[in-house]
C-alpha cells in the first residue's frame, strides 16, 4: 500500500469523537472516544469496542504497521507478558473512498513514569528499572531491540504497580539499524557506541532513564565532545547526585556498553538495592517522597514511628520478590 497522500492524512489523521465503522475483514465495530496521541507512524485513539475501551492506531503506511503488528505478536508468544499492551485485532478502515489500515490493542492507563517519580519518591524508580530489564530481556530473546527507549513510551500501571511500555514503533529486528531514536536516550548521540540494534543500546538509553529522574531538566552533550569527555561529563552528574551515587558502577557499566545482556544488568541493579536498603538510616534522617505519608500521618504514634523507615515496606516485598525471580531464572538456565 502507497503512503497517503496529504488529502487522505487528513481525513485519517482528524477523526472526530463518535466517529464509528466497522472493520473491513474482521467486521469488528469500532466507535472514537478521543484521541490519545499523534506519531509518525499514525494516530491512538481511543475507542469503543464490543470488549470494552481499547486503543487504536490508524497508521500512516501499511509497511509501518505491519512492523508494530509484528512486534505485538512476537510479544503475545513470551510466556507471562506483560512487555507491551496485547494485540487484538488487525484490519482495514475504509473511509471516504481511501482504505487505512490499523490494529486495536489493549489500552494502559497509568501515569507516565517520571509522573509517578514526582508523586511517590524516586526510590521507585530503581524498582522499575529491574521490571524494565527483565521485559527488555523478554524482548532481546525474541529478538527484537526496543530502539526509542524513553519514559515518554512507559507508563506504570496498577495497583499492583508495574511498568509497561506502550508504544512500540522503535522496535527494531536485531542486527539492523535502529529506525528510531530520541537523542538524550541514544548513545551515539553522546559518542558511546553506534545505532546497530543490539541489547547494549537499550541498556544504555535504560541507563540514561534512570539519570534523567535526578535531572529532569534534560542536560546536551557539549558541541564537539570527545568520548572521553562525554562519559566523564555523564559520570560527574551521577556522582553528585545522592540517589544516583549508589548506582554508579552499574550505570557507567551500561554507559560503556560492558553489558552483553539485560539479565547481568538487572542481577547487578538487584544486588546494589538490596544493600541500599539493607543500611540502617541514622536516627535523625527525615524521609521524603513517601506516597502514604498523609494517611500514616492520621494513624498516631504508630503510624509516626513507621515513617521513620528509609524505605516503604513494600518496595523492600517488591525488591526481594524480584530478586527471587532473579534467582528462579538463572537456576532454570542451568537445569
């Protein structure tokens, strides 16, 4: 199928809410609520289905769909998914005499992942990172590289809260060049590797993820930098800052591509929390970014001498969970 030519972007791209058809193959009935986001690949939008709200990507090319419906599919086969939203109808929309095609997928609600930072503490964020490894494990075993890595494409989700990444357009075969990226995120952007699609470049951008929550106000890559004077320049923000401070052996190990899967990654990101939380805090440290604070704090004396724990009960559950999961993999490698 031909691009669509600027008459037809148009029409697809400006569907009004209400807006309804049916599949052309399928004759599944679909019906806009609202429009969820624009790419370059096409238009989310969300809409009634028989099964409920779902979301809906009206694509620009077949050819780019088709990759994405691909990736959809590779995920629907790894065991336990939860990489990306489930894939659950394929076909056409015939609309004002132009045919488009375009799938349906589960919707995510959540908060955007440094929404939910803001909200509830970064100390998350170190727990997300080792769910994240653990899909972009799931998804280098399929062969398959995220490419365009960014917390624009993860939401968490929940209760319980998990991440999952929606939006999928960046994925690349491995071996291949990554089709998209976004500079902050891309290592040879900063001069640290190249874009061949490999679990290493998807490591690095993870890593840069993780920087980015303690420096929301994105810094650039000054004009002309060696790669020696960029990792020095990455290395210096992670040292000042203390929640960074502790992860620094694993994050400048991802910066410099030392990293051959996503697995060695996680087990070193697990064992670095485990002795982050494993410290007892002095007497007189405060805590912040505690997302139940204003509950405990109506609870008395009890609720009170809790608040003075470093971290949630629940990050630490979380924490030994994963590392368990951890343990239970590398075993069944073995067996």
């Amino acid at each position: 199928m031909e691009k669509m030519n600027s008459q037809s972007k148009n029409q697809a791209f400006d569907l009004v809410p209400g807006t309804a058809w049916t599949g052309k193959w399928n004759q599944n009935p679909y019906k806009i609520i609202k429009t969820l986001g624009k790419g370059a690949n096409g238009v989310v939008y969300l809409a009634h289905t028989r099964t409920g709200q779902k979301a809906v990507k009206i694509g620009e090319d077949k050819m780019s769909l088709t990759s994405e419906v691909n990736v959809l599919r590779a995920f629907s086969k790894v065991q336990g998914n939860v990489l990306g939203p489930s894939l659950l109808d394929v076909d056409d929309l015939i609309w004002k005499g132009e045919v488009y095609p375009f799938f349906c997928m589960e919707y995510l609600e959540g908060e955007t992942l440094l929404d939910f930072a803001k909200k509830r503490g970064t100390e998350w964020i170190p727990v997300f990172m080792v769910q994240l490894l653990g899909d972009l494990d799931r998804l280098h075993q399929e062969g398959w590289i995220f490419g365009d890595l960014k917390p624009d494409n993860l939401i968490i989700t929940g209760p319980p809260s998990r991440v999952r990444w929606f939006d999928v357009g960046g994925t690349t075969k491995q071996g291949r060049a990554v089709k998209e990226y976004t500079e902050f995120y891309d290592r040879g952007y900063w001069g640290l590797g190249d874009r061949k699609a490999e679990p290493s470049y998807d490591l690095f951008a993870a890593a840069m993820i993780l920087i980015e929550t303690a420096y929301p106000r994105r810094f650039d890559k000054p004009v002309g930098a060696s790669s020696e004077k960029t990792l020095s320049l990455l290395r210096r923000y992670i040292q000042h800052s203390p929640p960074l401070a502790a992860y620094q052996n694993v994050l400048l190990r991802a910066l410099k591509g030392e990293y051959p899967n996503a697995q060695l990654m996680k087990k070193d990101l697990i064992q670095t929390i485990e002795k982050k939380t494993s410290r007892k805090p002095p007497r007189n440290q405060q805590r912040t970014g505690n997302p139940r604070k204003s509950t405990q704090g109506r609870r008395g004396s009890a609720g009170s001498s809790k608040e003075k724990a470093s971290y949630r009960p629940e990050i630490i559950l979380t924490t030994s969970f994963l590392f368990l999961s951890s343990v239970l993999y590398f075993m069944g490698q073995w067996m």
